[in-house]
C-alpha cells in the first residue's frame, strides 16, 4: 500500500544570516556562497543514490528556500517547482524585518522562545501560534492534494519545528530544541490516517567537508 512520504529541506546558509539580519520576506537575498555550495552537495548525493523519487517539488516563496529548490531539482530529472508561500519561516513583519540581530535585541529585547506561543515578539509580526497555525494548513492543503505521493518541501528551520511539532503532538513551545542544518533532510511517512512517522531528521551526511558556517571574522 502506497503512503503520503514529505521530505523537509532546509534551505543551505543564506546571505541574512551571514549578515546577522532578521531575514523576512522583504529583506531575504538568498543563498550565500557556502549555501550555494551546501544546496549543489545535496543535489549530488540525491542524483547519485535515488533515495527520493518525488512526484512533485514544493518550496516556500523565499528567496533562500527557492534558490535551494533549484540548484536540486535537476536531481529530480527537473521537477517544476511550486511556490507555496505558506511554508515560509516565521515572518518578523514588515518594522523588523531586515533590522540586525544586534539592533532588534538592543530595541525589543531577547524573544523567548520557549515561553507563550501567543506572546508578539516582533511587533507587527507574526507571533508563534500564528506561525505555526500557517504552517499546518500549507501542510495540510499540499498533502491532500497528493495524497499517497512523494512529496520534497525546500523550506526552513522553522517551519521543519513547526511540522514535527505539530505531526507528534507536542506543545508549540518548549519541551525540547531543534537545530536543523541547512539543506539537511527531514522525512516523515504517514503510515495510516493522520498518524506519522518521522523517519529521519537533520539528514545533513552530504555536508561532509563543507565549512560549517561562512567565517566573517
């Protein structure tokens, strides 16, 4: 029998965190160099092994998740990507998108973000519960649509929490961390209705080599 399989990329590093600015919808300029390099590793593991056969190819309507989905679609004998914007990370709003890491904290303090999914961190921003609310129902619109489908999502570190948050039922906030590597590999198979499986996470082996970060000392 035939199950809905999603694989979650995250994006490779993009050129708003090496900046250390709050990367938004308005102010993402995409992938950094190393990002690049990250996205096009991901892509030779994936034309090499065979490991995911997609029928269809998803990424978020920023720039850095979009630039990932097309460096490794060729693996995928060049799957037209769709555009869901609802798979985009967690939207600071349009006063502190694009702001530095150093400047926001300096103006509205340290978000915590362990605390009160509800709380506004970024003032015309999206709060947690928010994020997440927007996350599950791309989630939930994409895998109803290919039903019993593969289906490969190049998004963000975020919306990765989100979805494994939410598919093991756990609180929003809390209870434990995630760091997921960019352009690591996230799969999840639903193996009866509405019942998932997390199969593996922050699959980054491919990164092998890399520098873990572009050094901007």
């Amino acid at each position: 029998m035939s199950s809905t399989r999603i694989t979650l990329v995250r994006h490779g590093e993009s050129v708003v965190t090496v900046n250390r600015v709050l990367g938004g919808p308005r102010s993402c300029t995409g992938l950094s160099p190393l990002g690049e390099r990250q996205a096009d590793a991901l892509r030779q593991r994936l034309a090499l092994t065979q490991e995911i056969v997609p029928d269809v190819l998803y990424s978020s309507a920023y720039p850095r998740a979009l630039e990932t989905a097309q460096i490794i679609a060729p693996a995928f004998a060049g799957l037209e990507i769709n555009v869901e914007p609802g798979f985009g990370e967690h939207d600071p709003g349009p006063q502190c998108d694009g702001m530095t890491y150093v400047d926001f904290m300096a103006k509205h303090g340290k978000p915590n973000w362990g605390g009160d999914p509800n709380a506004v961190f970024f003032p015309g921003g999206e709060t947690i519960a928010q994020f997440h609310s927007r996350v599950a129902t791309a989630f939930d619109k994409v895998v109803k649509e290919h039903y019993e489908k593969t289906i490969v999502v190049a998004c963000h570190g975020g919306v990765v929490d989100a979805v494994i948050r939410r598919l093991l039922k756990t609180p929003q906030t809390g209870a434990f961390e995630m760091h997921t590597k960019n352009c690591s590999l996230t799969e999840l198979v639903e193996i009866r209705a509405d019942h998932w499986a997390l199969m593996r996470y922050n699959d980054h082996a491919h990164l092998q080599g890399l520098p873990v970060a572009t050094n901007i000392d």
